[in-house]
C-alpha cells in the first residue's frame, strides 16, 4: 500500500488533491489572512509570486498598524507627563499655602491656567466656624446640607465624572454667571468625608462617567 493510499483510507487529503482544489479555487487566500501569515513560502528564482506579494502586502499593512499605533502611544505618554508636572505643581502650592483660601485660590488659578478648564471649586463640610470667612474658590457648607444636596455624589472613594443634576452644578459652583455644563468630582478625606473637590466646564460632554480619574484621584 502506497503513502497516497494510506492517506486516502484515512480520510487525508493528498498534495496534489490540495492542489487541483487551489488551482480551482484561485481566490481561495482573498479572506484567509491569518493563514496566509503562518505561510512559509522559499523561492529562489527571483521573481515576483502572487501570494508572496500577498504577504508582503500584508506585513506592510502590520507594520503601519503597529507604527501607527506606535505614535499614539508616545503622544499619550507626553501627554501624560505634562499632566504629572502640572499636577506636581499644583500639589506643591497647595502644601505652601498658608491658609485654607490660599489653598483654594492656588487651585482655582492652576485648573484655570495651567489645565485650561473653566470652574474649581472646594467645598468643606462642617458647622464649625473657621477662623477667616471663606473666599473665592473656597465654599464652606455643613455636612447635612451637602448630603441632601449631592447624595450619592459623595458615596464613592474615588473620583466621579459626569454631567451631574443642575442642582448639584449650581450648589458646588455657587458663583458662576456662565453655568457649568459637566464636572469632575473628588471626594476629600481625613478619616472620614471633609469635602468635595470639584473641576467644571461649560463643554456638556468634557467629563463623562467613562473617563478614567487616576489624575483627578492622585
């Protein structure tokens, strides 16, 4: 019994059964990119071969993917660094601030200035009269007020984004003339809840809930 018998009593194609399907079947590699790139194709004679050209279209084609996909990823990473220097510079304004309303100003110039937003506000919950009256981008509310005010708002740990109820833009944004339109929220702790730090724009879609927070968080 030959191999080619063998092999179609066991059900097995043969080389040339593969062949005369191809030879029929031109067309057959059209959507059969995946295994065209698992191909081993040598040839020494030079010249051009059809599905040779076929792969080589095809790592070009992976290639600019991966080049392109390349570039995002750079320009991303850039990004991300002005954010973390911008934010380094925030944070070390913050700690030399002397008051509690130099703090709020320093951080109502930075998210204006260096991040180019429009609204920063920081609201603290208690009854306990401080010792200057609030100023600026500093709101003091007590506790009970803000529970009814933003509720589920300030359940989290972390960060939240979104549109919001107008209600809630206008009780953390209490002075604006031109309304705030989506915001980004970031809960203040010192063992328990002490304030919300909140950044507006007046662009409706600027913060949604899909964006990350790890910025806003940090």
């Amino acid at each position: 019994m030959t191999e080619q018998t063998a092999r179609q009593k066991a059900g097995e194609l043969t080389r040339e059964e593969v062949a005369d399907y191809l030879r029929a079947n031109p067309d057959f590699f059209i959507d059969q990119d995946e295994l065209l790139r698992s191909l081993t194709l040598p040839h020494d004679s030079g010249r051009a071969i059809s599905l040779v050209e076929r792969q080589v279209h095809l790592f070009r084609e992976q290639r600019d993917t991966l080049r392109r996909e390349l570039v995002e990823l750079v320009s991303i990473a850039r990004h991300n660094d002005r954010l973390f220097e911008k934010s380094k510079r925030l944070l070390m304004q913050v700690i030399e601030a002397r008051t509690l309303n130099d703090m709020a100003a320093a951080i109502d110039d930075s998210i204006r200035g260096d991040f180019g937003l429009d609204a920063a506000s920081v609201l603290l919950f208690t009854d306990v009269e401080l010792p200057e009256a609030s100023q600026g981008a500093l709101h003091v509310v007590s506790p009970s007020a803000a529970r009814e005010r933003l509720g589920s708002l300030l359940e989290g740990e972390r960060a939240v984004c979104g549109q919001f109820r107008e209600s809630e833009r206008e009780f953390l944004f209490p002075d604006r003339e031109e309304p705030i339109a989506s915001v980004a929220l970031v809960p203040l702790r010192h063992d328990e809840l002490v304030g919300v730090f909140a950044v507006g724009s007046c662009q409706p879609g600027y913060f949604d809930q899909s964006m990350g927070s790890l910025f806003l968080s940090y």
